[in-house]
C-alpha cells in the first residue's frame, strides 16, 4: 500500500518524561519511519533521544504528526513555532534549520549512497545481494549509490522497510529473496 507523501510537522514524544523531539519534512511518515529504524538500530545521531528510547522502549514513545503544511517554504518556520510550545525537547538545536534528511515531494529525490551502505551493513549483505532484494540490476544499485541516478520512491521505501523488519523477519526475508525459501516461500 502506497502511503501519501505529507508535508509538516512531526513529533516524536517520550511518554515517560514528556520529552519531545519536533521536526519537519516534505516527507513525514518516511522521515518518522526513518527516526524509529534509527532508534531500533541504536544509530540515531541524537544521543539524548537514542539513550531515552534505551531506556523506556518502543512502546513508551509516540510519533505523530503535528501539523500538514502545504508550503514547503514555511516548514521551518512553522517547526520552529512548534518548537516553542513545548517545554521539554529533545532537539539538539533550538533553532529550526534545513539542515539534517531532506527529502524532496515531487520527483523523489534522496542522496542515497550513505542509506545504502548502512543498510548493507545492517544486513550484512554484499552491494549486490541488497540489489537482488530490492529487485533491481547491480549497475542500477551502484547509479542509485554513487548518485549518479535518483532513486524512485518504491526502491527507498523497499529499503527502509527492510530496515524496520526485526532481526527473524529480516532473515526470512532475505533468505526468500535470495534463494527463494524460508518463511515468504519455497521454490523446492
């Protein structure tokens, strides 16, 4: 199921202590699902949020959308109002920038390389086995890697999904897409 491109406002909210991380992106579920991979990876950049997650677990966190801003140009300003109402954050940096994941609406367009190489980290597959899995020609994966080829929508959503499986669906998975067998199917 193909998920609407939203643009806005998100947070993400530790039940526990009422801390909350705001930010904005053309993209808001991809951007949310990217933080929760992260956080389930242990490899998110913000310390103080990753130690939380550690600590209280998935189930204590909430991730919501704040505010749909048709505007791109506005996302950080309206991010940075949000920023002030709230008492307890966890942003890093109090004040609002474009910098940090970017992803644009309309074409979808990301600087890849890095995702990939930390996703054929994450499963500890070669560059061309993550090709296979995401059904595409090993020199289309090296084009979408070194930039040189933006990489469509359903390609990177394919990629983060294989990053938010746990480490049993994880391995089904890719045991089905490389040989055909385990738990999605068996050719034999």
């Amino acid at each position: 199921m193909k998920h609407p491109i939203v643009s806005g406002i998100y947070a993400i909210a530790c039940l526990p202590t009422g801390d909350v991380y705001v930010g904005s992106s053309v993209n808001t579920g991809l951007r949310l699902r990217v933080h929760r991979w992260q956080m389930r990876a242990g490899r998110h950049a913000n310390s103080k949020l990753q130690g939380a997650w550690n600590l209280y677990g998935e189930d204590r966190f909430e991730f919501k959308l704040l505010e749909e801003v048709g505007d791109v140009d506005t996302l950080v300003a309206r991010e940075q109002s949000w920023m002030g109402k709230f008492e307890k954050l966890f942003n890093i940096k109090r004040i609002a920038t474009h910098s940090g994941f970017r992803v644009n609406a309309v074409p979808f367009e990301l600087d890849i390389g890095n995702e990939l190489t930390a996703l054929e980290s994450y499963l500890g597959l070669s560059a061309s086995q993550v090709a296979k899995i995401l059904g595409v020609a090993y020199s289309t994966y090296a084009a979408y890697k070194n930039g040189s080829r933006v990489i469509p929508e359903y390609h990177h959503d394919q990629a983060v999904i294989l990053m938010m499986l746990d480490e049993c669906q994880l391995a089904d998975w890719c045991e089905y897409k490389l040989k055909g067998t385990g738990k999605y199917g068996n050719k034999a």
